[in-house]
C-alpha cells in the first residue's frame, strides 16, 4: 500500500478539472494505455493577456497520475504560458505534498504533457536531437528523456530513473544502458553540497586552472567514450573548445558543454561560460 498525502487522496477522489476544454486552443498527449499511463491535456489561452484562462485533464493512470494530473491544472490557470513553462515535476509534487519514489513518474507525465501542449499552441513541434534512441523499449523511454530527468532530479541510481521515468522497470535488459547514461552524465556534473567560496584569482592563475582541469578531469573522461575536446581559446570569462571525436555528433553535447561549465564555475569560484568554436 502505498504512503499517499491526504492531499494526494484529495485529488485523487475529488480530482478537479476532469475532462476536455471545450474549443480547445491546445492539447497535449503523453504517454500511452500499452505502457500503463496516458494524459491528455487541455487548455484554454487568452490571446490578449497569453494567460491560461481553463485547463482540463484525461487520465488514464493510478491515484499518483490522476492526482499528479489534477494538480497540474490547478497549477497552470491563470499563469502566463511563459510562467506554466517553469513547472517542473518537483513543483507537482510538492504541491500534492508529496509523492512515493515509486510514483514519481507520474509528475514527470504531467510536465511533459505541459510542455507538449505549449509547444502545440506556439505552433512548434519537440525538436529530437540527431542520433536520439529509445533506451528502454518497454516503456519506450528515450535516452534524452533519462538524461534530462537524471540532471533535474538529480538521479543517480537505476532504482531512481525507474521511479521517475519506468525505464528500466520492464524486462530489464535496458539496465546496463541506463547505468551506462548515468555515468557518463555525472562523470562531468559533479555536484558538491558545501557553498564554494569566491575565490580571487588572476588572470594567469584563472586561465592555467582552467587549463589544468580540462586536462586532467574533462579530457581523459570524454577519451573514455571516444570523444575528446580542445582548449581554443579563453576570453575573458569566456572559454572557447572544440568538440572532437564522438562528441561532435554526441546527442547530449549541450549538457556535456553545461557540465563542463559548471565544473568550471565550481573551481574558479568565477560566472564562466562555457562555448564551442
């Protein structure tokens, strides 16, 4: 049995918004019945003030989805679609007070459905990055999708994409690759919960440390993978590289870049930005 909220139980007895907007100006789908959940939103748009005026939800799911799901209309109306963008799945969460681990998946459900039906509106389409493959067939779970939710819920473990995601909890023969994601994402974003001091540097000093991590951190965690990169160049609190070898077509080159400015920032205690040639 699972450790719902009464807030969960609330939402999930006494949902709100069930069904479709009428005229809808929107409506985002994930998921689908084969996997075990599917969520449909939709949502009303004043054109004048771009704010999100209705919102109604179609879930076919557990208690966790149709509760998650029911939350996220209440959070969405009334903000601008600028503001309902910002919603995370955490923000679901801890509106409801709270979801098991196991359940975590259904507040990722509702973000994403979010973010589709934005998209929808705005007359955009999700752009997949070149080279994007589905990690765990039996939940068709891509590897973008793992990344992205590893990074934003800080995930580490296997158990915990699978609580966030159902990756991995089918079959099973997806584990490997999924560990496989994991370490090549925190590899590069090592997280350090002390706060880091500003530290004041000159200008030689800044630049041979930067030069001294990317060397001895970066470079021999990317060779590992069968990529690489370049200094280029440092401007100021610019640093410029270049992609080399399987980096230059990796599909998570971006977060790769982010890592590698983070990890940057953290040492030099310093705003640098991180960019290629």
């Amino acid at each position: 049995m699972w450790d719902y909220t009464d807030k969960v139980k609330e939402f999930f007895l006494r949902p709100k918004n069930v069904g479709a907007v009428e005229n809808a100006d929107a409506v985002g789908e994930v998921g689908s019945i084969v996997c075990g959940d599917a969520l449909k939103l939709s949502i009303k748009v004043d054109k004048e003030t771009n704010r999100i005026v209705d919102a109604k939800f179609q879930t076919f799911g557990c208690a966790s989805a149709i509760a998650s799901s029911s939350a996220l209309t209440e959070l969405v109306k009334g903000k601008t679609l600028e503001e309902a963008s910002k919603i995370t799945n955490k923000d679901i969460a801890e509106y409801l007070g709270g979801l098991p681990d196991e359940k975590m998946h259904c507040s990722v459900m509702g973000m994403e459905a979010l973010e589709d039906a934005i998209l929808k509106y705005k007359g955009e389409k999700k752009v997949l990055r070149p080279g994007e493959n589905i990690i765990c067939k039996c939940f068709d779970v891509s590897e973008d999708k793992i990344r992205k939710t590893a990074i934003e819920n800080r995930l580490k473990t296997v158990d915990e994409i699978t609580h966030y995601t159902k990756a991995g909890g089918g079959c099973g023969t997806c584990i490997p690759e999924i560990e496989r994601i994991l370490k090549e994402v925190w590899s590069v974003r090592e997280i350090k919960e002390r706060p880091v001091e500003k530290k004041k540097l000159t200008n030689l000093q800044r630049m041979t440390l930067i030069q001294d991590v990317l060397e001895r951190e970066i470079r021999p965690k990317l060779k590992a993978d069968g990529g690489d990169l370049d200094l280029v160049d440092i401007e100021g609190s610019k640093v410029i590289v270049g992609l080399r070898g399987m980096c230059v077509d990796c599909p998570s080159c971006d977060m790769t870049i982010k890592g590698i400015e983070a990890r940057l920032q953290e040492v030099t205690g310093q705003d640098i930005t991180v960019v290629t040639e």
